[in-house]
C-alpha cells in the first residue's frame, strides 16, 4: 500500500505559477478649479489642483497645480495677475488691494506649465445685504459606536433680504480666534539617552495664550430666496465643532456672507447633495459635477470646480463657554502654549470680547 502510494506521488503533476503582471494606466488627472473673489478686503484666493479619475490607481491623491499663470480679466478689459504662494503650492492670490465691484464681471484664465489653457465663464457681481445679526445654538450629532455624540455650535443669520433682486446667498467660516490654554506642568519629554524612561519636567510657562486658525466649512451653507424675497430671514449659516479647545474659553469668529450667482448657487447646492447622500439604496448615484470651467485646448475635458465672483459682508461673533449648553470634554495639551502652531502670548490688536 505505502509503495503504490509512493508511486502515486511521483505522478501527480507539479506547476509553478508565475505572478501575473498587470500595467494599470495611471488615469486621466482632472484639473480642479476652487476660489471665489469679492468685493471684500484681499488678497482672494484661487486653488488648482489635479485629481485622478475614479478607478485609477492614483485615485484620491490630490497633486497641486504649480507654475501656471492665472490671471482674472474683467469685463472692461483690466487684468489682474495672481501670485503662487510660498509656502501654499498650487494656490493663487490676488493683489492684497484687489477687490471686485459690484455690477462688473468677472472671468478666470489659467495657462499651466504645460501650455494648457483654461477659461471660466463670466461671473457677474450682485450687491449681498449686511447680516443683521448672528444667534448661535448648541448643536449635538449622535455618533455611531461612541457614547458621546460630536457636538459644536450653529450660527443663524438674520438677512432683511431685497426684494428688487434674486438673491443667491452662501456663507463660509472666516479666521477664527480662541483662549487656547494648556497644561505645561504635564510635560514630558520623549525618550532619550538622557531621560529614557520619560521623568516628567514640568515647565513654568505658558498655561494660556491665542490661537488664530482658519475654521474648517462643516458642509456648505447656501439658499435662495425664493421662500422669502423681499423679507426678514433667520437662516443656519454655519456649523463649528467644538473639538475639545475652541470652547474651553473665549472663541471668535468672523462669518462671511456672499451673494453669489445662480450658476454657483446650483453647483453648490449640488455638490450639497451629493456630500449628504447617506449611502442608502434610494441615493442617486455619484456624477460628475461640471462647473463652470473649460479647456480652450479640448472642449470635452472634464474641469472640475467653479470659480466664484460675488459681493461680500461679515459679522464678527464672540462665544463664551457659558454660551454652549453641551460641551466637549476638555482636551489636554500637555506642553507650553506657545508650542502650538498659530498660538502667540499676545491677543490681536481688534480683540475686544
């Protein structure tokens, strides 16, 4: 039995298998277009980017546009050219005195590097009421698989919307300050020679300074005033999440109010759309959201993006921590305040709570 066995063995046939090697094409890069200019103070800013297709292998690395000449023409002819920044690769700022005017419009012309040329269609400036005042609420989400739900807070703007116009209104978080305050007598070093079981050296300074950031969007704040034309409006203009230290203290922010135009107002509400889609099997399915950009060189590329023009106001809030009726549980920085990156001892010249 063991020899038939043996035999056996010897007859069954052996294959190496060789890896099969597959050349998966990089993937058409998108151009993406993202800025707005306004009638408020600049420089403005204008983001260009590159992104691959969906089912490429670079899909979801986002490349900065370097090198290229923007420019924004106007419609009686004037040209203002924007600068690359320094630090901030593939974003183009206008002159800090550049400011756009009401009733002129606007276009967006890019030439890159490689000598594609890229244009906008004109985008007309309306005039934005001012917002008349700001209410915040406290806002909770529940979240799935955690006990303590993300909360933040809302702002409300009250609009005394014209009625001699249609009005298209966005609104975007602009810089944002806070008491930052940390815990220095909690610092401990990282493991070294000197200190390899990590001793504690607490240190003297600083337990409170100010941070200025830039507030992320948290999803976008648009409306027309087909419901309201002509009156007063009380409208959710902004979501900030309370992320354990904006509110441990005193917050400020300034929030800005666009008017913007109807081509705007519908690719943004559509990208609205698709950002809430809560992945159920009665969601429209993804598409790709044309915005107002072309290529001179190959009118079917695919652009993504839209470049805004519109006319700008802000209202400028200060939150107490007594102000929310749902907080976040205190987030610890073990270290020097003034380690933090945007964090000085000295409050800004306009800080006035």
């Amino acid at each position: 039995m063991l020899r038939r066995l043996i035999y056996l063995f010897f007859f069954i046939p052996f294959a190496c298998i060789d890896p099969y090697q597959v050349d998966v094409p990089e993937g058409e890069q998108l151009l993406t277009v993202e800025g707005i200019i306004s009638t408020g103070p600049g420089p403005h800013a204008i983001t260009l980017t590159r992104s691959a297709t969906y089912g490429s292998v670079f899909e979801g690395l986002i490349r900065p546009v370097s090198l290229a000449t923007v420019v924004v023409r106007d419609n009686d002819g004037n040209v203002t050219f924007l600068t690359e920044g320094d630090e901030a690769k593939g974003t183009y700022f206008t002159p800090a005195s550049f400011r756009a005017e009401v009733g002129k419009s606007y276009t967006l012309q890019i030439l890159t590097a490689e000598g594609k040329v890229y244009t906008s269609t004109p985008e007309r400036v309306e005039s934005v009421p001012p917002i008349a005042s700001l209410e915040l609420r406290t806002v909770t989400i529940p979240s799935p698989g955690s006990q303590a739900p993300r909360s933040g807070v809302q702002l409300i703007a009250e609009v005394n919307d014209p009625g001699d116009q249609n009005n298209f209104y966005y609104w975007r978080n602009g810089p944002a300050v806070y008491i930052l305050e940390t815990r220095p007598d909690l610092f401990t070093p990282r493991p070294s020679p000197q200190n390899p079981n990590r001793t504690p050296q607490p240190k003297p300074c600083c337990i409170q300074c100010f941070r200025t950031e830039v507030s992320d969007n948290q999803g976008l704040f648009v409306v027309n005033d087909d419901n309201f034309n002509g009156l007063k409006a009380r409208i959710p203009a902004s979501f900030i999440e309370d992320n354990g230290l904006r509110f441990v203290n005193k917050f400020r922010m300034d929030l800005k109010q666009y008017s913007i135009s109807q081509g705007a107002f519908r690719f943004l509400r559509l990208v609205k759309q698709q950002a809430e889609i809560n992945g159920s099997i009665f969601d429209p399915p993804p598409a790709t959201i044309r915005g107002n950009m072309i290529s001179l060189d190959n009118p079917d590329e695919v652009v993504l993006g839209y470049f805004m023009a519109g006319g700008e106001t802000s209202r400028r809030i200060y939150i107490d921590r007594n102000d929310l009726t749902f907080k976040q549980n205190r987030a610890i920085i073990p270290d020097d305040c003034r380690e933090v990156a945007g964090a000085s001892l000295n409050p800004p010249a306009d800080w006035n709570p």
